[in-house]
C-alpha cells in the first residue's frame, strides 16, 4: 500500500495519510494530526433572552472549540456575549438552540442530575461575581463543591494555591469580611483546588491588582502546562489576555476574529478596531 508522509511543523516524525487507512483509524489519526478531541465545543450556539420587541441576541449561532491542554482566552466589548457563551458551555444556563459539548458529552442531553455531577466533577467555574456563600468561611467555600462530592482535598495542593494567592491568613474569614480581591481570590481557588479536567473563569482577574492577577495567570498557566488542564477565561484586560494561547473576539454575539499567541500590541489593536 502506498504511504505518503506527512510531517508536521513542530515534530519530524511521519504518520500514513489518513485517506489510505480504515474509517476509525483514520478518525485516530486526524485527532493526532489535528491536536485530539476538543475538551469543550459549541455548535451553532443560539441564545435569546426575552421575547419578541425586547428579545435579545446574546449569542447569534456560535461555533467554538476549546482544545485540550490549552488555555483561550474571549475577548469583546461588554454585552458581546462573553458570559452568556462561557455559561452556555459550562452547562450553568441552556442554550436556546445549537450545542454544547464537554468533550462528547452533549449538555442538552443531561438530566438535571447528570449535569451537576459533570460541573462537579469535571469542570471549575470562576464566576464574574464569585458565587461565594456568606456563611461559610473561606476555607469552606474553598473546599464547598470537594466537600458536596465527598471527595478528599490534596491539601498540600491546598496549601500551596492559597499561599500562593496570599489567603493564607485570611482562610477563617468570612466572604464579607474579605475585600472584594479577596473574595476573587477564594473563587479562584475554589475552582482550582480539586484540579478539574477544564477551568472556565469569567473576567478571573477582574478585581484584582496586578500582583495577584499575576498570580492567578501564572497558577493558570501552570495548570495547562503541567496539569494537561484546560483553561478559558474572559477577560477585558489584554496583559492576562496574552498569557493565553489563543484569543477569540466576540461582538455581538458572533466570534469576529481570533488570534494565536499574541503579543500585547497586537491585543489592543484588535481590541480597538472591534470597539470602533
Ligand atoms: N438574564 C438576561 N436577560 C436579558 N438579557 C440578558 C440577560 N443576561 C444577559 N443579557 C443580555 O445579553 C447580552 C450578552 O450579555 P453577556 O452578559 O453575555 O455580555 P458580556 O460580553 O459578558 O458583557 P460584560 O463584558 O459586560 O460582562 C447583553 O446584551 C445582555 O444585556
Ligand atoms: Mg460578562
């Protein structure tokens, strides 16, 4: 049989032209050569809210994927879509037609109790508004969804993203009694902590200064680098912006544009022209 070889940028090594060989094999080497399974997928993602004069189009027919091991970061003006689509596809609120997927899991296929257990067991969610729960300390609302799935905290792990996020001394505190950086910083680590397969963070930095956003980042960019996670936030900032690797731009609910391992410059040029 013939063989043609292709070979890829960034390795040597040769693989069989996917037309030669049987359908699953070749499916198998079109997921090697293409990166492998996305951990996460939309599919003609539709969302309106309201109806008729008053509806609005937050996402208008999106196609997406989110590779494995990799982090991306959305990007757009405000009202773009950016939290309706990252909710959509962490199953947090339904779509009004199109799909989502976590890896193949189809959300709209779930029943109620299959979605939580996937959000609690596959997936962290830093929200825009951090979700934590005022009666619980910091400690607690870091360990809350470990707690509810009766799974054990690593607490070496732990120790070190709260060390590392400076909550060290604030761990037996109470959401009000922390500063609204703080408070990010807990949701930060609420979601990191039992190292779920694909992190979403929605404007995860928002709120913080510039040496705990660097912080955030970098504990972000280590979990793609080092713990095979996958990372997607939002964000309006283009320095967090460029610790991805990989940049999509919504506006008006549709991704007009994309960009792969940007520099800062390049961010807020594109940023500039989508606003204008
Ligand atoms: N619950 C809701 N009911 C009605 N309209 C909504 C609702 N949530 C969002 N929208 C609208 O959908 C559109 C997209 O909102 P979304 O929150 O996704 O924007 P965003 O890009 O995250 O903005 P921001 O940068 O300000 O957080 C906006 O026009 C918003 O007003
Ligand atoms: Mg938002």
């Amino acid at each position: 049989m013939p063989r043609s070889k292709l070979t890829m940028p960034d390795q040597e090594s040769t693989v069989q032209d996917p037309s030669n060989i049987p359908a699953e094999q070749s499916s198998a080497v079109e997921d090697s050569i293409l990166g492998a399974e996305a951990a996460a997928r939309a599919v003609g993602l539709f969302k309106q809210y309201g109806q008729g004069d008053t509806a609005v189009t937050a996402l208008d027919h999106v196609d997406v994927e989110f590779a494995r091991h990799q982090f991306t970061a959305i990007m757009g003006p405000s009202g773009s879509g950016k939290s309706t689509l990252m909710h959509c596809m962490a199953g947090l609120d339904a779509s009004t037609s199109g799909s989502a997927f976590i890896g193949d899991t189809d959300l709209s296929q779930l029943k109620d109790k299959e979605m939580t257990s996937l959000r609690r067991d596959r997936l962290g969610f830093i929200f825009q508004s951090f979700n934590l729960v005022p009666t619980l300390t910091a400690a607690e609302n870091i360990t809350l969804p470990s707690d509810i799935a009766g799974q054990k905290v690593d607490q070496d792990w732990f120790e070190q993203i709260t060390n590392r996020l400076g909550l060290s001394n604030r761990l037996s505190h109470r959401p009000a009694e922390l500063s609204g950086g703080q408070q990010q910083r807990v949701a930060c680590a609420r979601a990191l902590v039992s190292r779920p397969e694909i992190i979403f963070g929605d404007e995860p930095t928002g709120n913080l200064d510039s040496n705990s956003s660097a912080e955030v980042l970098a504990i972000l960019r280590t979990a793609v680098d080092e713990d095979d996670q996958t990372v997607v936030i939002v964000t309006h900032d283009a320095r967090a912006a460029s610790y991805a690797d990989r940049i999509i731009f919504l506006a008006d609910g549709r991704i007009v544009k994309e960009l792969h391992s940007p520099a800062i410059d390049e961010i807020l040029a594109t940023m500039a022209g989508i606003e204008n």
